[in-house]
C-alpha cells in the first residue's frame, strides 16, 4: 500500500516537474529573456585590494586607520552616518583619550539631549562614550536632503557588500562618464539626471556624488600623499575595522586555537590508535571461554541429553 | 588509562605500555584544558561590557546647588548624593566625638581640602542597599539631619555618618576630583 | 542491552556504588555510552557522525544560552544588540560567531549522519523507529534553525520570514489567515520576532528530549555495521569504551579543526552580506536565499512553475513537505533485505547519483534564478522524487546482491573492512585479528 501510493505521489510530482520543464524550454526557446546592460558585462568585479588586515595573520594598520577615519571625518560624515561605533573605539586606532575627548568634544554634529531646564529637545557636545551621532535627525531627513535617497550607514558597510572593502575601494575610484558601447547597445539605458554612472554599483547608476573628486582633497599629518586611490584605500581600510574592530582579537585566538587543536587532534589519533592496538586481545575470550566453543558445547551437550551445560549466549 | 588495566600483558611489554598511557594521559590531560579554555569566554562574557565600563565616569555640573540643598546625580546607575552643606551643618557634623561614632570618620575625612561644603557620597544604604531620604526638598532627613533610609531606620548625621538604625558604616564616598570649581568628576 | 556479553557496570569506588544502588544513573550511563554497549568492530569513520551531531547540539545550547543573556528580541533593538554582541561584550564576537556557524557544522554532520544512514540502510528493521526519531530531530533543526536566522533582524532574517511563513499561505482557504496567526500580524514584526525567540529557546531542548529517544531505540538492536550483517557473536563486537570513545575523540578533533578554522577566518563566507542591513519591511535585497542547508528544499519549492490542477506556488510548498516527508516512509519503500549498499551494486549507483542530484538541488537553490538554473532544478527534482518512489522500490525488488559475509567478525578477517567503507572513501579502524 505504502508502495504504491509512493508510486502515484513520485510519479505526480515527477510528472508535473518534467512537464513545466518542458513548457519553460519552449517558452524560453520562443521569446528569449531581454538582456539588460548589467548583464551585459558593464557591471564590474570589485579591483583587487590588499589590506594588512587581510589573511589569517592579519593585523590593521594603524596609521591608515587614522586617514581612513580622517577621511570619514572630513568627507563621508557630511552625509553617512556610523551608528554602531563609539567615540571610544577610537582608542583602538592608537588615539589617547585626550585626543578622543578632543575629537568627540568637537564633532560637527551635537548628541541629541533634553534640555535640562525645559525639557525641550536640545543637543549637547559629544563624549567619548557616545555613538557618532547621525548627520541627520531621522530617515525621512535624510532622504529629504537627498532627493529620496538613503545615504547608507557606514559602521557595516563592507560586511554588508558582497564585494566587501575592494568593493568601496573600487566603487569611491569608480566614478566615470557612461561609456559609448553601453549607450549604443542600451539606448534606453542613459543615467537619469542627478545619478552618477559607476560599473561597480548593483544598477550602475548611485545617488552619490563622486565623494573623492581630486588629489590633495585632504591632507595626512603622517606625510602620506593623498591621492584619490590612496584615500579610497585608506577610507575602505577604516571601513573594515568599524565594521570588525575585533578583527585582530579573532586572528590571535584563532591561530592559537587551531595550533592547540592539531596537537590535542594528533594526540587523540595515536590514542586512538593505541586503545584499537588492543583490541584483539580485550575481546577474543581464547579456549573454553570463546563463544563459538561454548555454544559448539552447549550444543552437543543438549544433543547428547546433558543437563546443566553452557547457556549458548550471543546468537 | 583505567579501562586498559583488565588488559593482560606480559611483563616484556611493559615498557611499551607505560609509553601508550602515557599517551592517552596526554590526551585526556589536552581534552581537559580545551574544555576549561571554553570555560573562558562563556564566564567573561557575563563581566561589565565595554559600554558599560564607558559609563564608568561621569561630570556634574553643580554650580546650580544652593547651599543646604542636594541633588542625586546617577553613576553607574546608582544614585549618588551631592549636598551643599550649610555652616550649620558643618559644624554640626564637627561637633560629635569620634567616640560616639560606629564607623569613626570626621567629615575633613570625608570631603576634599578646599571644597568642605561639598558632601559627595554614594546614595546607596550600606545596611541592605535602599536608597536614604534626604535630598528632596521636605523629605524626612531623620533624627541626625543628614539623610533617612526608610527600608529599616538606618539614619545618618550630616555628614552622612551613621548614628542609628541597622546600618554597619557610613554613606560610602565614591572616588571623585573637582575638574573645575563648578564641575566634579565621579568614578 | 540485547547482548549476553555486555559488560556489567561494576562501581569504581564506595561513592558510586552508593549512587548505583539509589539511583542507577552510573550504570545507565556506562550501558550507553561506556564500556557496557558492545559495538561491531567494524564501524568506519562515517560511524563518528552521530556524536558529533550531538557535540554541535551541546555546542548550539550552551553558547547559544550565553547569548540570550545579551539578545534584545525587539524589532527595533535585535540588530543593534547583536552588534553590541559583537562589539562591546566580553568574547561576544566568539560566541555569536561559534554560534552562527555552529549551525551549519550541525547540518553538515547531520548530513552525513543522514547520508550514511542512506547508503548502509540503517533505516531497515529493526531500526526503524531509530530512522524516524532521527527524521523528527531533523524537522526540529530546520524549524529551530530557521527561527534562529530571523533572529538578528537583518535584511535576510526578515525576508526569510516573511518568505517561509508564505509557504503557509499557498494553502487554500486556510492558507492566509493560517500565516497571519503565525506571525501574530500582517508581516513580520515585534509579535513574530518575539515568538520565535521563545521558540528558537526552546526547541534545542526539545530536540535533546528526542536525542535521547534516539540513542534509547537505537541501543535496544545495537549500532549498525558497514557489511550490515548482525552481530552474532562476542567476537564481533567492541565495547563502546574505550574503542569507541577514543575514536570519536580523533573524530571530534578532525571536525573541531573544521569548525574553529571557519569560525575564526571565515566567519562570514556561510552566511550572506544582506545580513548585516538591518531589515527593512520596504525593501527587499535582489536575491533572497536561505541558509545553504535549505537550498535543496528551496529549489524544489522554486522548480514548479505551472498551474497543473493545483496552483503552482501550491504544487511547490507540497513537493517541499514531501520531500522530507517521504523519508519517513522509507523502511517500506526499499523492501531489500540487503541493509548494506555495499552488498547491492545496483542500489549503490543509484545512491551516488541521488548524492549527486542533492548537490545539483543545493547548487540551483542558492544560484540566481536564470532559465538554465530553473530546468537544472525541475530534472534534479524530478530525479529526488523518482529516487525515493519509484526506483528505491523497483531496485530492491529487481536487484541481486552480492553475497554477504557469515559474520562482521569474518568479514574483518577478510580484510573487507577496507571493502565496508562506500568506494574507499575511509577506512575502518586498524582492526587486527589473526
């Protein structure tokens, strides 16, 4: 029963997928799907970017952190928020706490607060146990200010990309005029006014204004030349700490872990090996003892009529 | 290892097997530290977060404490009293005999040399952790006039001491410095 | 125990013995798991599966215990404190971490655990019921896993939501009503993030309750064996301590080393960006996909795209809960009286394309939609559903096995120990008998 009604459920569901197999094939084969420009190959892989926080061993550089985060500071904070890290963290990028105090005390955008005497909303300076506050007050803001579009929050941003920091490296370098090919091909595809065309963006066309438009745009105390690839780097690189400042942490426990696990996996293997070495001995019962003996007794025994022998066990 | 000991082996193996236990030891003894390893993290997570210990400072403003009035100000989520003491009261605190004290303090003792008007101390009862009377304006302040618990009676002199009631010692005074003469920095 | 010469517990010390006679817990676990469960000698590696799938089990609840203790399961603060989590708590990136890929390494030694059952038939009697309490535990995992996902509250959680509880809604009549009384709203919200965190806590221990049912109707005919013949004699078996448990303790280091390796240097390789957008109920991300264990399951709800008789979406949800459901089936669909594919060449190719046709089915599951992935996925599920309900029962009537060894005993005195493990893949323990 179980069979057949088995039978009849597979060969329903079976049926029913081959036959929509069979319908997608000739639909497919009769109006082929339309190609779009992304899928044309105008949407580009990310550059290869190389980090000192890539690989196993990897550890930030923290100079670069300092330019990267001056970068957020001078030119992305305009508009991108970076909710989930704290003035604090800023120790991490070898700033003192003076420094921090400093950096918080003068943030361009104020802590949101109360005001003590009304109760009225009020800001206030920041401190170092604050969040970077918001460069706006809420969504709906931020989208008003930038014509219905949501600068995204930063604190993430290259865990939350498929293409992780080469792909900010490659989208903040990326800003170009729409080549010729495409037009040509996709008439139809021209970048809306007030998009910026960009090969490395999902649809091509990003809100976002080119953010790092010329050389020069800020200038590093540490002597490092800024040119516009330099300061993509450097912003993608404080791009991938705030998104895992415990990055370094997990390099270290990690290789520790693992080296103590190869040599407690390599003990238990010649354990292992050990124990099974005796295996013979520990459970072949030699002799009388021997099952396959007893229960060859056991029945001649009761063959031959005789009480009281071994109780044949096992079988 | 315990269950290799029914094992029958001859006497010529003996070397052999001590190195084998030997083994097993070590893997066990391995198996071991790895399980208290683990033990780590999933102990240390429950200790104060890093934004927890953040909050771990705070600065009050107390320019706008009047003489004989306090405030509650809350650091590391508990209360912490700043009174402005009135000469009266610092006389008063003065003039008990450290003998008649449970937890003898004077109040020099319990306040910064050039700010002895300013009683900063924990808001927290050390009988069994209420929180005293004594900093709204018309609250019962107790029979010593400083600050009243009202879990258990415990009362407190002006300079927060303790005179009566259940508790064991004085309104603990947290660590502090004046920044500025109108700004106290607590923790 | 079923066998004569299974070691009787003898109590070490006074102090046991005391606890033996008041409550004998000392002796039940040493029948389980210690030197009183004789166990053929002849298990390979893929034997190791099941301890560890209850090592990932030990692992899930104990981490996962610690990081309710700092969860917020409010739609507005859930991905903030996992952040918090990741950020602020004391080894809280190890443990969200450990966590989050402790659930693949779970599925991918219940995998195995499952596949290996499949091909040495250990679903046959008298290990039936051992087969379905493994199929419910499985149910459970996927429900708990799934909950689990939402969890963080990112663009994925929610969209996974509101996707699997539309499952719900293919059904007609019901269907609607059925999936807003499931999420205690009209889409995704505090009510159903709220809920399934109270369930996501509670199932692993459900599952624990069926884990022991498991092992209990496991141990009743004993472990399974590569050559699939039953013990019959003392010579065939091992006791479980210490052969056993040393075994498993190389096994256990080999998966950990896994594990750990993925947990700390590729934390996010199995898990998927969108993630680590906070959910947002106005957008969706361009591709949803669940977590790669369920893409077999998602291509097989995705491959039927026409109404025939019944509603597609409809066709697509039952096809989904019967391909898991089938498997409960499975003692009476393979009638073979041959447990072990190894005996069984017919049977074994087919079982190497059904592992094949699941890859297939994981590939297109978690691929974009394209018109080649979608007929990929309608042969591959055809193929899973054929396998199941018309060819497993053809083979088992039309096949000839291979003859089988008199015992395990023997058959390791053969050398066919090496033989017992499927093509070679492992091999069994240094057995040495003369």
């Amino acid at each position: 029963m179980v069979r057949i009604i088995g039978f009849l459920v597979g060969l329903a569901f079976s049926g029913v997928l081959l036959l929509s197999l069979l319908i997608n094939g000739v639909g497919a084969i009769k109006e082929p799907a339309e190609k779009t420009a992304e899928k044309a190959g105008f949407l580009l892989e990310p550059k290869p970017l190389h980090l000192a926080s890539d690989g196993p061993f990897g550890k930030f550089d923290r100079q670069q952190l300092q330019r990267g985060f001056q970068i957020y500071k001078e030119v992305c904070s305009a508009c991108h928020s970076l909710k989930l890290v704290a003035f604090r963290d800023l120790r991490q990028l070898g700033y003192t706490e003076a420094e921090v105090k400093a950096i918080a005390n003068q943030w361009q955008t104020e802590v949101p607060s109360i005001n003590p005497d009304t109760g009225e909303p009020a800001t206030r300076k920041a401190i170092p146990s604050d969040h970077f506050p918001s460069p706006y007050a809420n969504e709906t803001a931020a989208r008003a200010a930038n014509s219905n579009a949501l600068p995204p929050d930063l604190s993430l941003m290259t865990k939350a990309r498929e293409g992780g920091a080469p792909y900010v490296h490659s989208l903040l370098t990326g800003f170009q005029p729409q080549p010729a090919a495409l037009l040509k091909q996709f008439p139809d595809a021209k970048t809306p006014p007030g998009l910026y065309y960009n090969p490395y963006f999902a649809n091509l066309n990003i809100h976002m204004p080119p953010p790092l438009v010329s050389d020069g745009q800020v200038s590093f105390a540490d002597g490092t030349k800024p040119t516009v690839d330099q300061m993509a780097k450097d912003v993608a690189a404080f791009l991938v700490w705030t998104a895992e400042p415990k990055l370094e942490a997990r390099h270290a426990t990690g290789i520790t872990v693992l080296l103590f696990l190869l040599v407690a996996t390599v003990l238990a293997y010649l354990s292992y090996k050990n124990i099974w070495a005796e295996a013979k001995r520990v459970v072949a019962p030699k002799g009388p003892l021997d099952p396959e003996n007893r229960a060859r007794r056991a029945t001649a025994m009761s063959e031959a009529g005789i009480e009281g022998g071994p109780k044949p066990d096992g079988a | 290892m315990a269950t290799l000991q029914d094992t029958p082996h001859d006497a010529t193996a003996e070397d052999g097997v001590r190195r084998r236990d030997f083994i097993n030891v070590a893997a066990i003894s391995f198996a071991g530290v790895g399980a208290v390893a683990v033990a780590v993290p999933l102990l240390t997570q429950m200790a104060p977060s890093a934004d927890v210990l953040a909050l771990a400072s705070i600065d009050v403003d107390i320019s706008k404490i009047q003489p004989g009035q306090a405030i509650k100000a809350s650091w590391r989520k508990q209360p912490v009293f700043i009174r402005n003491l009135m000469p009266k009261e610092i006389a008063a605190a003065n003039a008990v005999p450290l003998s008649e004290l449970r937890d003898p303090q004077t109040l020099a003792e319990r306040t910064k040399p050039g700010h002895s008007n300013w009683l900063i101390t924990m808001g927290v009862c050390t009988h069994l952790g209420c929180i005293p009377l004594g900093t709204g304006e018309g609250e019962n302040r107790g029979p010593f006039g400083g600050y009243f618990c009202p879990c258990h009676g415990s009362a407190y002199d002006t300079a927060a001491r303790i005179r009566k009631g259940p508790a064991p010692k004085n309104l603990q005074v947290p660590q502090y410095e004046f920044t500025s003469p109108t700004v106290v920095k607590i923790g | 125990m079923s066998f004569g010469w299974a070691q009787e517990y003898q109590p070490k010390s006074g102090f046991m013995r005391w606890i033996d006679q008041r409550m004998p817990l000392p002796r039940l676990v040493y029948g389980a798991v210690g030197g009183g469960y004789p166990v053929p000698r002849n298990l390979n590696y893929f034997w190791n599966f099941g301890i560890l799938s209850g090592l990932m089990l030990t692992v899930q609840i104990v981490t996962g215990i610690v990081l309710a203790m700092h969860y917020y399961a409010t739609a507005d603060g859930a991905f903030d404190s996992v952040e918090h989590i990741m950020r602020d708590v004391n080894a809280g990136w190890l443990l969200r971490y450990s966590h989050a890929n402790g659930a693949s390494f779970f599925f991918v030694a219940v995998y195995i655990h499952i596949f290996r059952g499949l091909y040495f038939g250990s679903y046959k009697a008298p290990r039936e019921l051992v087969w379905m309490l493994g199929l419910v535990i499985y149910l459970l995992m996927m429900a708990t896993a799934f909950m689990g996902y939402v969890l963080p509250w990112g663009q994925m959680s929610y969209w996974g939501a509101q996707v699997i509880t539309g499952f719900f809604s293919a059904f007609p009549v019901v269907g609607e009503p059925l999936r807003i009384f499931l999420l205690g709203g009209y889409a995704p919200d505090q009510a159903a993030l709220n809920r399934f965190f109270s369930l996501h806590y509670l199932l692993p221990f459900v599952i624990a309750g069926v884990v022991i049912l498991h092992i209990w109707s496991l141990h009743i005919p004993g472990s399974g064996n590569p050559t699939g013949v039953d013990v019959k004699t003392e010579k065939d078996t091992l006791p479980f301590h210490p052969f056993y448990t040393a075994k498993d303790g190389f096994g256990v280091g080999v998966f950990l080393i896994l594990y750990m390796g993925v947990t700390f240097f590729w934390p996010d390789y199995l898990g998927h960006a969108d993630n680590y957008i906070p959910a947002n109920p106005l957008a969706t991300p361009a591709h949803i996909v669940p977590e790669w264990y369920f893409w077999p399951f998602y291509a097989i709800l995705r491959s039927f795209t026409v109404d025939f008789i019944l509603a597609a979406k409809l066709w697509g949800v039952l096809a989904m809960f019967s391909s898991i459901l089938l498997l409960f089936f499975l003692p009476w669909l393979d009638t073979s009286p041959v447990r072990s594919g190894n005996y069984r060449p017919v049977f074994k190719r087919f079982f190497w394309l059904l592992v094949a046709d699941v890859f297939v089915l994981g590939y297109v599951g978690g691929a974009e939609i394209s018109p080649v992935n979608i007929a990929l996925g309608q042969f591959a599920s055809a193929y899973y559903f054929a396998h199941f309900l018309i060819i497993l029962p053809l083979i088992s009537k039309l096949e000839r096995p291979l003859p089988l060894p008199n015992s395990i005993s023997e058959s390791v005195l053969h050398g066919e120990a090496e033989e017992s493990a499927p093509y070679g893949l492992a091999t069994s323990g240094p057995v040495t008998a003369e």
